[in-house]
C-alpha cells in the first residue's frame, strides 16, 4: 500500500518543522507529507492540488482561522480526513471543529499520546480502502481479459508495465541538517 498523503497546516513554522520530525520519525513509510501551508487561504489552494488523504489543521491562524476554513476544505475534497491539533484545547472548540468538519480533534498538549491513536486509526482505514479498491481493479481487469479472450480470435500479450521514474525530492522535505535542529 501506498503511504497515506498528508497536507499540514499551522502558522507556526518551528512547529511544522517539528510535527514533520514527529510524522516522519513515528510513521515513516505509512505517512507521506505531501505540503505544509501556514494560513487557510493557503491551505485551500494546496488541499485542490494535492487532495491529500489527511489534512492536520491548526485553528489559530491569520486571515482565514481554522473553523473558518475547515468547512470549504471539506467542500473541496470530502474524502480528505482533517484532524484539528490545536492549543486550545477546550470542550467549546472541539464541538465546534467537529460541527465544521473535522473528522478528529486532538489537544497540541497531548501530541505524543493523542495523536497516534488517531493516525493508527487513519491509515488501518486507507489501507482498508486501498484494498477494497485494488481487489475491484483486479477483479475488473479480469473480467476484461475474460471477455476480450472469449471474442478474441488470437491470444492476447500483455505486455510488462514500464516502471515509473523515481519522486524527485520534495521542496517541502526537511533536510537531514534541519532534523538535528
């Protein structure tokens, strides 16, 4: 399975930094952060772009905040799950965030702890989808080979995939420098 793509967003470029960090370290290989963006105009562009499978959103931003935002982020791409990590951490704002779209809430206080529960769940259910998704491919080209051979006068060869090119490294990567900062 392809690892479940990740859109962060938060003001506070010292805390992407380190919420990379805490992605990358915790889930390399299950999570793929795909941008960061540090306002909700921002992030709208980007969640069009990117249709990340997961959006981490802090809701105190400038311009556009994170519960202004987080129903036309829904809008633009409903299958994204946005989970809000925020400082305020209140009863009022969780209720709140969840009316407005969030999928989860989780308290930046309680990062370590709350948050893995969380992405566990997120990337058991992608994988979930993944796979539904890659039997009904299988099962749809199968019953295409099927038909094609059964009118076909002659066997069919179906020839190798041709490999797809390496990602090149992201502009939005952290460097192996800024990891020990």
């Amino acid at each position: 399975m392809a690892p479940v793509s990740v859109l962060l967003v938060d003001d506070n470029t010292t805390f992407l930094r380190i919420l990379k960090n805490f992605l990358q370290e915790h889930w390399n290989g299950d999570l793929n952060i795909v941008g960061t963006a540090t306002n909700g105009e921002e992030a709208l562009e980007k969640i069009t772009l990117l249709k990340p499978q997961l959006l981490l959103l802090d809701l105190v931003m400038p311009g556009m905040s994170g519960l202004q935002v987080l129903p036309r982020l829904k809008q633009a791409s409903p299958q994204t799950q946005i989970v809000v990590l925020t400082l305020l951490n209140s009863p009022d704002y969780r209720r709140a965030s969840l009316a407005a779209g969030a999928d989860d809430f989780v308290a930046k206080e309680n990062l370590d702890a709350d948050l893995r529960p969380v992405l566990a769940k997120i990337i058991q259910a992608e994988m979930a989808r993944s796979s539904l998704a890659d039997k009904s491919l299988a099962d749809s080209a199968a019953s295409t080979i099927l038909v094609e051979s059964e009118s076909a006068p002659a066997p069919v060869m179906l020839a190798e995939p041709t490999p797809l090119p390496p990602e090149p490294p992201s502009d939005n990567e952290i460097s192996k420098h800024e990891q020990t900062i």
